[in-house]
C-alpha cells in the first residue's frame, strides 16, 4: 500500500492509530499537499486538515515543515535507487539490463502520488539538507550503474563513472519529459527508444576480456 492509499485508508479524523501508522499517514498527506501546491505555497494546516487531524498530531510527529518534507524526500529517494538496484540485478544480459534501467525511471516519474516532483523539480532545491538528498540520489543510482559498466568493461572507476552518470540523467531527463508530454507515446514504446538508444552508445564498449559484445 502506498502512503497515499494509507492516507485515504485512514483519514477519518478522531481514529486512534499505531505510531507507524499515523506517521505514513501523515506522509501520505503531506505528498499529496506538497505535490500540489510546492514547498512554499504549503502550509502545515493544509497538511494537517488533508490527513484529518489536529495540528497537534502533526507537530507530535513532524517538529516543523521542513522535517516533514525531508521524511518524505528520504522515502522516495530511497524509492528510486532500490529500484534502479533491482534492474541491474534482474537480468545478466546488458541490453536487457539497459532497458529495465530505463523503465525503473518511467515507472519512477509515472507513479499517481508524483512523488517524483519532489525529488527532480523540488522548489526547495536551495536549502541544503534538500539539495543534499537531491545529490545523493542521483550519485547513488549513478554508482550503482557505475558497478556492473566497470565490472564488464575493464573501464576505470571515473570512467565508469561518467558514462553511467550520463546514463542516469539520460534516463531521468526523458522520463520527465515523456510525462510532461501527456505520454503522446505509449510507455513501452518510449522505454524501447530510449533504451535502444542508450545500448548503442554503451555497446561500444567491448565486454572486459572480449572483442565483441
């Protein structure tokens, strides 16, 4: 269940929940409230009204907006590298391994709650601890590439490093704009594009200890 199915799940103001519970359904909410109206333009009342509770509740959980915001980023940052993880590790064949690459971000930026909004098109980027998350997840999800290219191509680590970070924010850019483009072009198809453009640039270099890929 996501936290925006745990929000609507358990709305109904006055219900006594477990601490866990009520603090994803206090996450659910605030996604929601954040999502849709920017950091800024949001306040904790908004949050607190969207998740049926006292203000009380809220600052039990969450001391101001910006921890709330930071627990959110934490969640879906986290999101996204496991997801990139399970990737690289669903297959052994690397085009295979390219395309599922690039759906892990598609499923990323496709996902109803947009939590993705908050990681990518953050209007908050210039505050540190965000901008920090920001960074890290990007760096994480490039590492993670960086390991298998390395590993089958005998590049060095900065090496590997730059091709899977170019990798990374190809993905990243594109996905954000096929959503942003009303998918004109059926997910599936667009993951294909992208990806068969992608292994044509990596597939040039030659698997470590081999002439051919």
């Amino acid at each position: 269940m996501t936290a925006i199915e745990q929000t609507e799940a358990a709305r109904p103001r006055g219900t006594r929940l477990p601490r866990r519970a009520r603090r994803n359904q206090l996450l659910g909410a605030a996604q929601e409230v954040f999502v849709a109206q920017g950091y800024h333009a949001a306040a904790m009342d908004d949050i607190a009204e969207r998740a049926g509770v006292s203000k009380p509740v809220l600052y039990q959980h969450f001391p101001g907006k910006l921890d709330l915001y930071l627990a959110l980023l934490d969640q879906h940052c986290e999101s996204l590298i496991q997801s990139v993880r399970t990737a690289l590790a669903s297959t052994t064949d690397n085009k295979q391994r390219v395309r599922a690459t690039m759906d892990a971000y598609f499923a990323y930026v496709e996902d109803d709650g947009g939590a993705f909004r908050l990681v990518f098109e953050s209007d908050l980027t210039n505050e540190p601890a965000v901008r920090e998350r920001v960074d890290k997840v990007t760096n994480d999800c490039a590492e993670a590439i960086c390991e298998v290219i390395a590993e089958d191509t005998g590049l060095s680590r900065a090496e590997s490093m730059l091709l899977a970070s170019g990798l990374g924010g190809l993905a990243q850019v594109v996905a954000r704009s096929w959503l942003h483009s009303d998918r004109s072009v059926p997910r599936d198809q667009a993951v294909q594009l992208l990806a068969s453009l992608a292994w044509r640039g990596i597939a040039g270099f030659p698997l470590h200890g081999t002439e051919h890929h």
